[in-house]
C-alpha cells in the first residue's frame, strides 16, 4: 500500500480555484494531497513526446481526443485539482465542464516526466494515486528519466493493481477501455 496524505489541507479547493483562476498564463497550478504544485512548463522535448502520443491514439482510436492541460477533479471526494499532460475520451468529451472537469468518462490520462526535483512524487506516485482514487482505467507514465513507459491499469481502492512497465523501443499494449499498441521506438530519440 501507498502512503497516503492525511494532514490538513492547505486551503479549500474553492480558494485553490480562484488561485488558478488568477494566476499568469505562464503559470500552472495543481492541487495534489491538500497542496498548491507549480506545474513546471514544458521544454520541447517534453511537447513532441505528448504530440507523438497524440498521433498514435488519433491513428488508432479516430473516435477519442487526446485534450493536452485540461484540469480533472481528482482525489477523494473531488478535493484535487490535476492537469495531465494528456486526457484521452471521447470526441467532444470535456465540452461545457469548464476548467476542472470530472474524470467520469476519462479512459486514460498521461504524464510526460519533467526533468525537475519534484517529479519522483508528483508524476510516479501523488498523481499515479489521484487518477486511481478518481477510477481512470488507465495511467500512462513516459518516464524521460528512466527511458520507460509504465502503463498502470486496474484501479481499486485509489490504487492501481496492475502496472507494467517497457523500455523505450519495445512494444506497448494498453488494455480496454483504450486497447492500442504503442510502437515506441521513436521515443529513443526524445531520450536525454
């Protein structure tokens, strides 16, 4: 079992909003286990990965969209805020859910890693468990660091049971809901 967070919030989720409502455009806030995250920007190989990833769904999956940056309620009782790099659903999914949409309906969110000290808890385990705890079936991990893509799938109970994980170069199934094939040997390009 993963360590969950039990202290107090550092606000309400109402006044995070407003906080991500006000902030710069050059400025991406979350809030994970009670506190406000800076989301870092993306440098550009962290952007080619994500439009890779977008290509290979649209190629096998016409009928859902990859949305980049959109905002899911996630986290027990909805009290979280997180901003994949990637919400793959259904064509016109999101339409009129505003900023922070409910992850009812999101097949699998996606985060690139960012070459930053924070990654290790945001990307591998406090969003990994927020996604799980909101019921996505799916969780893709491209992990720049470690040149692997970690697929996590089967959630129950804010955890996801089943998590398997590929070098960049070999051959990735993601299971139903989604139920593609990622070839990732492009991904050796993207490697630092």
């Amino acid at each position: 079992m993963t360590p969950r967070m039990t202290a107090q919030a550092q606000m309400p989720v109402e006044d995070f909003e407003e906080l991500a409502r006000r902030a710069p455009e050059t400025v991406r806030l979350e809030f994970i286990n009670g506190k406000v995250k800076v989301k870092p920007v993306p440098d550009g190989t962290h952007g080619a990965i994500v439009m890779w990833l977008l290509k290979q769904c649209m190629q096998q999956r016409p009928e859902l969209v990859l949305y980049p940056e959109q905002g899911l309620k996630v986290e027990s009782y909805r009290n979280g805020r997180a901003r994949p790099d990637g919400s793959l659903v259904p064509e016109d999914h999101f339409v009129g859910q505003g900023e922070w949409a409910d992850p009812e309906g999101v097949l699998m969110t996606v985060e690139v890693t960012s070459h930053d000290s924070d990654t290790d808890r945001r990307d591998r385990m406090e969003k990994r468990d927020g996604y799980a705890g909101a019921d996505i079936p799916v969780y893709l991990l491209v992990d720049r660091e470690r040149c692997m893509i970690t697929v996590h799938t089967e959630p129950e109970k804010g955890e996801y049971r089943s998590i398997v994980s590929r070098s960049f170069g070999e051959r990735v199934e993601i299971p139903a809901p989604v139920g593609i094939v990622l070839k990732t040997e492009k991904l050796k390009d993207y490697a630092d």
